[in-house]
C-alpha cells in the first residue's frame, strides 16, 4: 500500500512535526530516498513524504508570509507528480485546528491535491476545528471547509474528543489511535524508580519533623526538601506557563505559612514565541530562588530533566492542543503530573485521578502540587505508558487505519 505524507517533520519541533517524524521512521521513511524493508514496522505500507515545511521557527508557526504560499504551492505540485511518477493513490494529511491562516491553508491544499488522489486520510493531530466552525460568525468559512474536507476515506482520530472534528466533515470511517514514542526511559526499575521512592520517603521524613541532615543522601539527589515541578513546552500563556507560575507562588507561600521544611522549586524548559511573555516571564522570576528558565532541552539534557523531576505541570489552555505529548514522556519517566482538564487530556488518566485541575486555576495546581508531595504516582503512570503509549501501539493502530482506507466503510 502507498501513502504520500503530505506533512512537515522537524524543524521546528513540537508534537505534531515530532508525530510525522516516528511515522516516517516506523514506516521506512520517503521511498525515494530509502529502499523497502527500511522501517520499523513490518507490513506493506510505502510512505512518499513531501515535507510541507512553511515555517522557519517556532515564532513563525501561523505567521502569515507570501512565502508560504509559495512554499505550500511547491509542496502541492511535487505531491501531483509523486502521485503520478509513483503511483501514490493515498493522501494523507493532517487538518488545520481552528485558526483562519491554517483553514486557508487547508483550502488550497485539498482544491490542488485532493482531485489528484483516489483516497483520503485524514490524522486529526490538532484538535477544536469542528466546535470552532460551529461558530454562527464562521459562515461561509464552515460551509467551504466542511466542503473541501467532506467525506474522507478514513480519519484517524487521538481521543473520543478529537471524534467531533472528524464527524464535523462527514467522515466515511473514524479510528481512534493514541500517539505513542519509543520508550525514553527503558530502565525504569532499576534507575529511576528507587530515586523516586527515595525522595518521597525523605519527604515525607522532613514533613514528619526529622531533621534534613538525617534523609538526604546521593539517592535522593542531596535535595529532598526540594519538591523539583517542571513545565516542559512551549513558553506561552495559553500553554499554562503564567498558572503554573501563580500556582508555584501559590504553593510556597501556604508551605511557609504552615512551617514545612519541603519548598517547590519549578524549572520551565522551552522557547518563548512572544517577547511580551518573556518579559513578563523575567520580571516574575527575577530574585525567585524558587525558579529557573532552563531554555529549549533536547538529548540528554531533556532526560536529565525528567530523571530528577518530581512531577510535571502542564496547565494548558491551548487552542490547538490535542493530546500533549509531554504527558506520556513524562508518564514514561514516572513522573506526577498536574494538568489541565482541556480537551482530551483527561482521557490519557485514570478515573478519579488526583492531579486533574481546571483550566486557569493557580489555586487548584498549588492544592494538586501539596497533594503529592508525599504520595506515589510514579509505578501507576508508567504502567499506563506501557499498555497504551508505545510507538509500537501507535504504529500497529495507524497501519491499520490505514489498511482501512480501501476497506469496508464503518466508525470504530
């Protein structure tokens, strides 16, 4: 089976460049540039990748540039004569969430490309199109892209939230597939969990009045008063980077109030697109012992960070955001987390799950955060990462959808 990847990998990276990336590599990457048995995954899927790069960095992510569209119109013709020169029947493609720029784009993609090409498959890995077209003020703009969208073949979906999107364009066939990644964090048990178990029994010693001296040690990274948070993304507001520093004062201030030997210290590790936030960012945390702007992490320095974290916090509000990546790398660590009930999030955690907090509720993350200081999450979340977020799980779910495409029309 031949699929054309009409989609762009990293760079910039973020979790949707990052998501084509395992793709590629699962599948055996662009089939002009590598021969067949390349990949990962075992089966007869072909993957002919135009790489649909129209943004330079991170601030120029939905940027309007008339370079762009000269970009997007070469993605679109290369695609139309790998569609010919190859014999590539299958457009895959990855909609736009709800932002007039990206929806444009959409337009265009589909009036050029999609005539040229006997399927479709649609892979929602932005969410919040669907509500966002039922907007009345939309009009016209729903109309044409429900139109341009209609009907596709397959549409491969994250969560039961993201389903919405797909019914919205009268999908043929709608599949559920979690994204997943390879295991960063292999050595779990013998590794990283001890630390862990360590640091929360020296806490919970400190929380007990004994003295610091008698519970740290080098398994407990010499720090256990220290509660280590991190905020792991991009440095934006709607990304709940400000409520997680609110929530971060928050905590201290009722940790001194009430004489705890146990502070929050908070790493934020991730660009900022907007110079207003990040001057905002450095007004906050200038003179906060409690805080430290680690910049963009990637390699080792990304693992480290997760290694000698505690717990993550990932607040978000985002208009776009869909699954969240970090939080299944942060699950494959055995990290707490704290995040936002938005959108899909919550499916990713068991019923009843503590850390769980409204969308822009300071408050609610410093309750979270005091919640776990002294408990253990850490063997749970890693188990939900094996059973449902491996790379492995998300490859076999996509390559069944895809196998779908040519089959029988039905939701699942």
């Amino acid at each position: 089976m031949k699929v054309l990847i009409f989609a762009h990998a990293p760079p910039p990276f973020h979790g949707q460049s990052y998501m084509v990336q395992l793709i590629l590599a699962g599948f055996g990457g662009d089939r002009r540039k590598s021969g067949p048995g390349a990949g990962t995954m075992p089966g007869d899927i072909d993957c002919y990748h135009v790489d649909v790069r129209v943004s330079r960095s991170l601030e120029d992510i939905g940027r309007m540039r008339l370079g762009k569209v000269a970009r997007l119109l070469g993605c679109c013709f290369e695609a139309i004569w790998v569609r010919f020169r190859y014999g590539v029947e299958n457009f895959y493609y990855i909609p736009a969430p709800g932002k007039r720029s990206a929806v444009y784009r959409d337009w265009l993609v589909m009036l050029l490309c999609r005539p040229f090409f006997k399927r479709l498959v649609l892979h929602w890995e932005a969410a919040g199109l669907g509500r966002w077209l039922d907007d009345p003020a939309q009009g016209q703009l729903r109309r044409i892209t429900c139109g341009v969208l209609k009907h596709a073949d397959v549409s491969i979906v994250l969560s039961e939230y993201n389903r919405y999107d797909a019914e919205k364009v009268d999908s043929r066939q709608i599949r559920i597939v979690h994204n997943g990644i390879p295991d960063p964090c292999p050595d779990f048990e013998k590794t990283v969990l001890p630390r862990r178990l360590a640091r929360l029994e020296a806490r919970r010693r400190l929380v007990q009045g004994q003295p610091q001296q008698q519970v740290q040690s080098e398994a407990t990274g010499n720090d256990p008063h220290l509660f280590r948070l991190l905020f792991l993304g991009h440095c934006t507001r709607e990304k709940g980077l400000f409520d997680a520093l609110s929530g971060l004062a928050m905590v201290n201030e009722r940790l001194a109030r009430e004489k705890s030997p146990i502070r929050v210290h908070l790493t934020v590790a991730g660009e900022f697109a907007d110079a207003k936030e990040r001057s905002e960012f450095e007004r906050i945390s200038r003179g906060n012992a409690f805080l430290v702007h680690a910049g963009f992490v990637s390699g080792e320095s990304k693992t480290r960070l997760l290694v000698e974290s505690d717990c993550l916090c990932f607040p978000t509000f985002h208009y776009a955001e869909s699954f969240g990546i970090v939080l299944i790398e942060a699950m494959a660590f055995g990290l707490s987390i704290v995040a936002a009930r938005w959108r899909a999030v919550p499916e990713l955690f068991p019923p009843g799950y503590p850390g769980l907090v409204e969308i822009q509720s300071p408050g609610q993350i410093a309750e979270a955060l005091i919640g776990f200081v002294d408990t253990d999450s850490s063997r749970a979340l890693r188990e939900i990462f094996l059973q449902r977020f491996t790379v492995e799980k998300f490859l076999s779910g996509l390559a069944e959808a895809f196998h779908q495409v040519e089959g029988p029309a039905r939701c699942g």
